[in-house]
C-alpha cells in the first residue's frame, strides 16, 4: 500500500500577491519538497465585476497548481480577504515544519490554521 502525505494550510491576514509572486512560491515549494516538477497550471481567477463592496476595483484570486513526481500541491488566494490556502498531498515524506517557515516567510500571515494528515 501506498503512504499518503497530506497538509493543508490556511493563511488569515496575508500580504497580497500576484501570479508572478505565487508561482515563485510554488517554485521555492518543490525545491523544499525535493522533487521534480512535471506541470503547472496557473489561473487568475477574474472577478465577476471590476469594482468590489466597497467601491474599489477588485484584485483577482490567483490559483496555482502543481504537478511533481510524488503527487502534487495548490495555492489558491482570495486577495479581497487576505487569504490564501495551501494544499499539499504527497506519497513521500516532508518537513511539515520547513513548508510553514516557507510560507509564513512569504505571506506574512497575521494567523495560520494547519492540518496534517
């Protein structure tokens, strides 16, 4: 049977990103992970209208997603929150810990929310 590896992590109160940021992210995640990127997908999620609750334009949600040679791992914010989800689902082993320093040092959260599985 295969070992699955699995960690979620939610970030309140985040630094807002663009694509251009949240690939870089992804690119420094698989170098921490220590495995081979095989694809990515990356979506810049466009509001449904420009202008947002409060008048100002909106920024869009970004998704990053990444295919590596163990299984894979998303990125996905909602900018208009400060809010940013990492998932990361692996049959080999990592340092959970290494992956929070990685992502507080990036999205400068106010707080976290992690599971590991």
């Amino acid at each position: 049977m295969i070992e699955r590896h699995r960690m979620v992590i939610e970030g309140f109160g985040c630094r807002t990103r663009t694509l251009t940021d949240c690939s870089a992210f992804m690119t420094q995640l698989v170098r921490r992970l220590g495995t081979l990127e095989l694809g990515r997908i990356q979506i810049n999620v466009v509001p449904k209208t420009i202008l947002n609750s409060r008048g100002k334009f909106a920024v869009p949600g970004i998704s990053v997603l990444v295919e590596y040679l163990e299984s894979g791992a998303g990125l996905r914010t909602w900018p208009e929150e400060r809010f940013v989800t990492l998932d990361i689902f692996s049959c080999k082993e990592f340092d959970s810990q290494s992956i929070i320093v990685l992502f507080k040092g990036f999205f400068s959260p106010e707080k976290i929310r992690k599971a590991v599985f």
